[in-house]
C-alpha cells in the first residue's frame, strides 16, 4: 500500500468533513470521534462535493439532493443515489492523516 499524507488530523472537524486532493484524487475525510475515513469527495449521483454536505456518525448527505453514503464503505444509505462511492484505507500517523488512494477498498 501506498499511504500519502492527506491533511494534519486537527484539521478534519469532529462530526464533520473537509476535503483535500490526494495523489490527483478528490477525497473526503469524515471524522466520527478519533476515528477518519476517505471516501471518494463525489457524489455517485451527481456531481457534488461530498466535503460539502452534512456528516452525522460515519455517514455523509450530499447537500443537492439528500443522498446519503456509509463513510467506511462507501454504501448508498437513500436515494435518489443508487450506486456507491469509492473509499480508501486511511489511517492515523501522530498528528498526521493518511490515504492510499492507489487501492480502493472493495465496494459493498
């Protein structure tokens, strides 16, 4: 695997999303407590920012029509979405956050 440095772990909200580029990939990180997963930072349904909308838990809504996704799998939870998104290993290193972007994880 090959993990890159995604964003300094203090920088992704508690209960929220930022978005970064990694390795030429647009990745949301979502962080539910201490814990941050990368999923793909677009909509399967449209093209929309993922970062943009709201997290609750590990689950993110796209903001223009309420699609919602599983951050650590990249599942579809709602319509009108109907297939799911990429995800990434991502891991915690120090103060630091980590995805390998070259080995998606296999979708649900």
């Amino acid at each position: 695997m090959s993990f890159t440095r995604a964003a300094a772990f203090n920088d992704v909200p508690k209960g929220g999303a930022i978005g970064v580029e990694v390795g030429g990939v647009d990745v949301a990180l979502v962080r539910d407590g201490d814990d941050v997963y990368a999923i793909h930072d677009e909509c399967s349904h449209a093209e929309i920012p993922l970062s943009e909308g709201d997290v609750e838990g590990c689950e993110i809504e796209c903001w223009l029509h309420g699609s919602r996704f599983d951050a650590r799998t990249g599942a579809v939870l709602n319509l009108p979405a109907t297939e799911p998104v990429a995800v990434y290993p991502c891991r915690r290193e120090g103060d630091d956050v980590e995805v390998d972007v070259e080995n998606p994880l296999p979708a649900p």
